[in-house]
C-alpha cells in the first residue's frame, strides 16, 4: 500500500511512496514536488519513490534509426521504453532501484552547478556513511549515463544523478528574491539483476544503430555492498534514507534560506 507522508516545517515538503508505480506517474510525482516550489507552497522539499522495470529514454532518442524496432524488442522482453522530455542518455529502471528527486527555490547564480549537484550528492554520501559505505563523486567511463556527479563505490556506480532548473513566474512566489527552482533527481542501484539491466540497455543502443557502451562491471548495487537483497531489503534502505534525508533536507533548509 503507498504511503504519502508531507511535512510542513519552513514550507519543506516530504514524500515518500514505497510501492513500485509505473514510471510515468513517479515522473509525475516529481513534477508536482516542483510545482510546489513553483507556486510557493514549499520552498524546498523531496520524494523517495519506486518505478516499475522500463528503459527511460531522452526525446533525442525518438529521432534514432530504428527507434520503434528497438522499443518493440525491448517490451518483448519486458522492458517497455518510455521516452521523458528532459535531456540525457538511456536510463533503467527497476523495482530495485530507489528514485530521490530533491527540489528548492534559489536565487539565479546562488548555487554554481557543482554546488547544486553537491546537495543531492552529499545527502547520499551522508546516507551511505551511516551504512559504513564510502562514496565519492566521480565520472565512470562505461557507466550508464554518465557525468561528474555520480556517487561511486571503489571506483563503481552506486548511484546517477541529473538536474534541471525551472524559472519561477510568479511575482508574490518571487518576492524573497528568489527567481529559479532547482529539481535534482538521483537514482539509487540497490537491488537486483544488474547484468540483464545493462544486457538489455546495450541491446536498445544496438538496434538504434548505436554503439553498446554499457559495461556491467563499472557498476554496484547497494545489495552487493551489504550482502543483502529482496523487497524487504529495498523497503529498508528506502526508510533508511528517509529518516536520513529529513535531517539533512531540515538542517539544508535553515542554512539556504537565511
């Protein structure tokens, strides 16, 4: 059964739904988490949430040679591909894995983008410290959608990271001088067959005409870290993280928007 649980201390929203959705409503979700950035209901907030098994894909993507080729072989196997609006690379998802998307308002040039993608990526890192788990960030030649600001494990991909920035139009929402919403999203590897998910994904490359670079072992999953594994186990680690991110989003909060 989902649970939908928001907090309203200094306008921070907090959402969590545990149960796996079809990816297009966890996008949905994240849309309205910023939606409320936007219309001064929150001035910062999250949403811990889980997808159902689909290959996530840019619209770029749609342009590809043999793209309706590639999308009908990748739902014969299970994996039906549903194209987002944001830019980007190919990303799986899983009912293993954990969705974070974090947003706040911010002034134009307050936050640099290394600085902003350090918010999300150090509520991780914090996160994993309390697991005895050392992560870094760092780039992963071979990883899944790769960039600067993944959190690694010993040299592996734990986690991917992306952001988008939205400019805020209402004058009263405004009035602080804030004039921008950030919306940061992360996707956790906590559980399951890593492999298939890489398989599967070079697979969509190739019939697209485009060159598989996906390497399996750039790549770890929280499971394997801990020696751990099932739904019990992801349900876990998503409460975990939770209770994690509340003091992290607070403690955030009180300092960003003094």
């Amino acid at each position: 059964m989902n649970s939908l649980v928001k907090a309203d201390y200094r306008r921070i929203a907090k959402i969590k739904v545990p149960t796996p959705m079809h990816i297009s409503s966890g996008l949905d979700l994240e849309q309205s988490l910023l939606d409320q950035v936007l219309k001064g209901d929150a001035q910062c907030g999250y949403a811990l949430w889980r997808s159902k098994q689909a290959l996530v894909v840019p619209k770029s993507a749609t342009h590809r040679d043999n793209f309706k080729q590639a999308c009908d072989f990748c739902a014969e196997q299970g994996w039906p591909v549903v194209v987002r609006s944001t830019g980007g690379e190919l990303t799986p998802q899983s009912e293993g894995f954990i969705n974070l998307s974090i947003v706040l308002k911010c002034k134009k040039g307050q936050l640099s983008i290394k600085e902003s993608y350090q918010v999300i990526c150090q509520a991780i890192i914090q996160w994993l410290a309390e697991q005895n788990i050392t992560g870094s960030c760092s780039s992963i030649d071979g990883a899944f959608c790769d960039g600067d600001f993944n959190v690694v494990v010993d040299g592996q991909k734990l986690v991917g990271t992306a952001q988008r920035w939205k400019k805020i139009t209402d004058p009263a929402v405004r009035e602080d001088g804030s004039d921008m919403a950030l919306l940061m999203h992360a996707v956790i590897l906590c559980d399951g067959d890593l492999s298939s998910m890489w398989n599967i994904s070079n697979a969509f490359y190739k019939t697209c005409n485009l060159k598989p670079f996906i390497i399996d072992n750039k790549h770890i999953s929280l499971s394997q870290l801990l020696n751990s594994g099932g739904e019990g186990f992801v349900i876990k680690m998503l409460d975990g993280l939770d209770l994690s991110l509340s003091k992290y989003i607070d403690e955030f909060s009180e300092n960003h928007f003094k």
